[in-house]
C-alpha cells in the first residue's frame, strides 16, 4: 500500500528563488530520513492555485510514514528548518497538509514520469466507490493510449474537509503532448463518450477541480 503525504504552500510574491531554495533544502531532509520518490510541482494553470506549490513523499505503508515522522520529529536541524518556515520573513504560506492512499487500478500505462501533471479531484457519491474506480480505469486507458504515463488514484485522508475526496494524477513529457491528448477527448470518440459520461446524471462522483502542474526539480 503507497502512501503519499502531500504539502501544499504558497510563494510570495517576489521570494520564488527563496522559496526554492527551501523546498530543495526540505526535500534532501526528508529523503535522508527514508521518503521515496519526492517531488515538487508547481501549479501552473490551476485556478486560483496559481503560485502554489505541492511537495510529494511516498512510502510503502503507513507503517513506515509514521517511522519516518517519528524520526524527523526527533532531529533539531528538522526543527530549524520548521521555525524558518514558518517565520514573519519566510518565502511562503504553508496552506495544507494531507495524507493519502494509492488506489490500485488494473490500468495498462508506463509508470514514467512526465514534467506536466494533470490533477484532477472529485468527490465519490455515496455507495458509488466502484463506479469510480471503474471510470477512471477507463479514462486512464484512454489517456494511455494518447500518450499519458503514470496515471495514479488516491484517496485523501487525514485530509480535514476533503478527507475522503478521490485525487487522479496522469502525466506528460511536455505541453504539447498534453495538448494532443486534451484534443483527442473531442476527436476520438471514446473520449467523446467518456467526457458525455462525466455530465450525465449517473456520474458517481462530484468534480472539485482540475489544474495542470509541472515538475520543478525535474
């Protein structure tokens, strides 16, 4: 079971090359404490999430998250770091902080990584679980097919009101590639049909969002 702690901050204006700078410093404490494949994305057509930016841990279970938050919790440098965060003259906002659970989905796509992440969250209806998980096996098959790579669900917890909601992420190599998938949900007429899907009645989930990201340290 993958678990994903994921933190969300906001840059102030003019402090992008201090922000930066400690993010990086935060992401090598955090791996030199055992978190796997960290990231930091940065939004960059995301509503009114422009300027955000969203730092990534994974690890196989909660079992070793919470090895790892016992350890990082004991280190005075983690502590530094936090009071530097957190000062009058940080670079940043610190705007949540959630944990979630990878769902997982029998869906025929590389596991590669791209520098353009698509973000989308939705709330499941109620009872309506399955009906999610086979949608998005779907949508991610279909995206697959046009190029996408690493299309992942979670499931958000310890996540306060969106405790619950369901994240899918896919990615792409550039722009241009996400451009050519986005059209096909209009040219090909399975993406027709899965987007028809998405507005019917019978959808068994509530969208919350969509924004695109790119990595940062990629």
């Amino acid at each position: 079971m993958t678990l994903i702690s994921s933190s969300l901050a906001r840059c102030h204006p003019g402090q992008r090359d201090k922000f930066t700078a400690i993010a990086l410093e935060g992401m090598k404490l955090f791996e030199r404490h055992g978190a796997h494949q960290v990231r930091l994305l940065e939004a960059i057509t995301a509503g009114d999430n422009i300027g955000v930016y969203v730092l990534t841990n994974e690890f196989p279970s909660s079992e070793a998250y919470g090895e790892f938050y016992d350890e990082l919790a004991r280190d005075a440098e983690f502590e530094a770091y936090l009071t530097r965060v957190y000062a009058d003259d940080s670079p940043l906002t610190m705007l949540s902080r959630s944990l979630a659970v990878e769902i997982p989905l029998e869906v025929q796509a590389s596991k590669a990584r791209g520098t353009i992440i698509e973000v989308y969250v939705c709330q499941p209806q109620l009872g309506r679980f399955e009906g999610c998980c086979d949608f998005a096996t779907r949508a991610f098959d279909f995206l697959a097919a046009h190029g996408a790579t690493n299309c992942r669900m979670t499931q958000l917890n310890s996540a306060g009101p969106r405790t619950g909601a369901l994240v899918a992420t896919w990615e792409f190599g550039s722009m241009r590639e996400r451009g050519m998938a986005e059209d096909a949900w209009i040219s090909d007429p399975a993406g027709r049909d899965l987007s028809e899907e998405m507005v019917a009645a019978t959808v068994p989930f509530t969208t919350l969002s969509n924004g695109l990201y790119r990595d940062a340290h990629m």
